[in-house]
C-alpha cells in the first residue's frame, strides 16, 4: 500500500517537512506544500504502476529459485529444453 509519505517524496524529493502522526508540517520555504488531492492523486498514480508490476515481482521470485546456469548447462549438454519449459511455465503463470 502506498503512503502519504511516498506520494511526498514523489512530488517534492527534496523539500523539507515533518508529519506528525497524521499532521503534516511543512517546513520547505522554496517548494510549495502538495495539495491533499495533489497528494491522493498521487498516491492513486502510486499504487496503480505499483500494482501494474506485480507480475514481475512474482516472476522474479520463481526466478530467483532456479538454478538457471545449471539448467541452460545440462540443456545444452542433453539437447533437452527444462529451462526454456520452465520459464514459460512461470511467464504462463504470471501474464503481464
């Protein structure tokens, strides 16, 4: 879940503010404070490409598991295809 402060740092990376539990103090006297539909805009555009990845982070993982060298070694030594059929097993599982 994206938070305020994420959207702050989005839209102003380098302005200086304090939140207060859910008190924003804004300190930064060159940039201009976000507006609160500012800020729940940009937590929504956030959230949306965040989401919009969650195949790959999935991907990622499963491929993160493999031993892909060894795969593709012994795949080219035995003239079978396990990596290939493995991978497209886990890009079959997690479309973008």
């Amino acid at each position: 879940m994206i938070t305020t402060v994420e959207a702050l740092h989005s839209l102003t990376p380098n302005a200086q503010w304090v939140l207060r539990g859910d008190v924003l103090e804004w300190l930064d006297s060159e940039q201009t404070e976000p507006t609160a539909l500012e800020l729940s805009n940009e937590v929504t555009r956030l959230q949306a490409e965040y989401d919009s990845q969650a195949y790959a982070r999935n991907r990622k993982a499963e491929y993160d598991q493999l031993n892909q060298f060894e795969m593709q070694f012994d795949d080219d030594r035995d003239g079978t295809t396990t990596w290939v059929d493995k991978i497209n097993e886990i890009k079959a599982r997690y479309p973008k």
